[in-house]
C-alpha cells in the first residue's frame, strides 16, 4: 500500500477512499498553476430518459463551453447531440426497433423527440455574458471568487459551509461538501492546488468509500470514489472516477443502489484554461 502523503501512484494501489483521495491530492500539488482569458471545457453527458416503453433510453451530447475568466470578454457555447441508445437491447427490438422516442414534458411544455441517430454537425455557437459566474454552493460566484479560493482543506470546507448555511441548502453538511467538492474537481476554473485542497477535504468525509479501479463511460481506466445518498426515487450513488497519475477527474457517474442502472454520467475531455479565442 502506497503512502498517501508521497502520492506514489506508481506503488500498489490505495485500498481506502481516504488513500485514494490523498494519493490524488498529492499528484495534483505538484502541477503548475495555469491562467487564461477563457475556461475551456470539453464535455460528454448522458442522461437516462423514460419515453413511455418498457424500456429507457440514454440520451448523449456534447457540449463544449469557453467561459471568459476576465471583464469585458464574451465567451461561448456550441453543443451536439450524440444520439441515444436503449438500455434494454431486447425490450427495444421487441418494440420493432424504432429510431426515435417521445418523451412527455410537464403540462404546459412540448413534447421531446429524441433521436438514436447524432447530430450531424455541432449547434451554432451561442454567447456567453462575461458576467455569468458559476454555480457553486447553492449560489453563483465570480471568477475572481473562485480564483481566491484557500489552498487549505479546513478554510476551505468553513468557505464552503458558511456559503452552503447561507443560501439554505438542505442537504446534510457531508452531502452538500461532496456534491460542491465534486463541482470544484470537475467544472470549476480553480488551480490544482484548490484541487488538490478539495481532495483533501472529501478524505475526511463519512460515507465516502473506494470502488476500485472502473473504466468510465468511454471506456477510459481509474479509480472511483463512491457517495450514496437516499433521493426522491430511492438509494443513488455518486462516483467520481479520477486518473490517480495525474490526479485528473475523468467522470462522475450517478448510479441507482436499488437497482443497479445507471441515471447520468459527465465524462471530462478537457477542463482547462486556454487564451485561445472560442
């Protein structure tokens, strides 16, 4: 077993959640700080969707985002649909194989045509106000918040609860640090050393355990850390599955612990500064 203070991921693999997360914290704090006019992210999300058969689809699409780090920079947002899959092969080609399903919206709202065949070409790019912030912590921040966000597990955490208590979140403390942690490893333009913070302060959260190695919904290879929770529709569990190497999240998974399927995914291809122009 490594010792997760040296962060040696080349050793055995680390058999705890807190070993895990404290192998990646260590990979990470060796990485330069990098800036940039935009935060650039490459994105992957699935989603299952009930369209009224005895099966549900997985609805895929890809979006990418260049969100301005500065004042007075526009960024942008383009996306493309990957098309959906179902996730009962037998069930589907019992229902003669369609192409496409309805799925009902609230009354009020359109229907949603979901398609099996992708998009042919990406959506027009649409503008992003250089004021939007991000969401975080039942709220939205600034870049600039983000960017002086502590390097330091403990300040970070009372950040996190003191902005948590403040916009009535309701979930418990350990849920909501989990969930905002996860934010802050996988969306949020913070250097790694915040990472690397972040990471520390999931080890010291109850109910955070190891899943071992997994290959995420591309097939990519790391180690997740899983959190259940109890949702509206039963036990869900979160894992967030990190390339130990370089301490990089790759994904996050939502899975149900009743039945076993999965709800969501978000694979990460890029996450990262860039002054390149969207």
């Amino acid at each position: 077993m490594p010792d997760p203070s040296r962060g040696d991921a080349s050793a055995a693999q680390p058999d705890t959640a807190r070993e895990i997360l404290l192998v990646a914290a260590e990979q990470l704090s060796r990485t330069t700080a990098k800036s940039g006019r935009y935060w650039h992210t490459d994105t992957e999300t699935g989603e299952r969707a009930d369209v009224g058969r005895d099966y549900d689809v997985l609805r895929r699409l890809r979006v990418r985002t260049w969100q301005p780090t500065r004042p007075g920079i526009a960024g942008a947002m383009t996306g493309r649909s990957l098309g959906a899959t179902p996730l009962d092969e037998a069930a589907w080609r019992a229902d003669g194989s369609p192409v496409q399903w309805t799925q009902k919206a609230p009354q009020g709202m359109p229907d949603v045509v979901i398609k099996a065949a992708p998009a042919p070409q990406w959506e027009p790019a649409r503008p992003i106000p250089a004021d939007r912030g991000y969401p975080l912590a039942g709220g939205t921040v600034s870049a600039a918040e983000l960017a002086a966000l502590p390097a330091d597990p403990v300040k970070l955490r009372a950040w996190l609860l003191d902005r948590i208590h403040r916009t009535g979140g309701t979930e418990s403390e350990q849920e909501a640090l989990f969930w905002n942690g996860e934010a802050l490893l996988i969306e949020l333009p913070v250097t790694p050393q915040v990472r690397a913070a972040t990471y520390r302060m999931l080890a010291a959260i109850d109910g955070v355990r190891s899943l071992g190695k997994v290959k995420d919904q591309s097939g990519r290879t790391g180690t997740a850390v899983a959190y259940d929770r109890q949702g509206d529709f039963g036990r869900a569990q979160t894992r967030l599955i990190i390339d130990l190497p370089t301490g990089r999240a790759l994904a996050e998974e939502s899975w149900s612990v009743d039945t076993g399927t999965l709800l969501s995914y978000q694979l990460i291809h890029t996450a990262d500064f860039t002054d390149d122009r969207p």
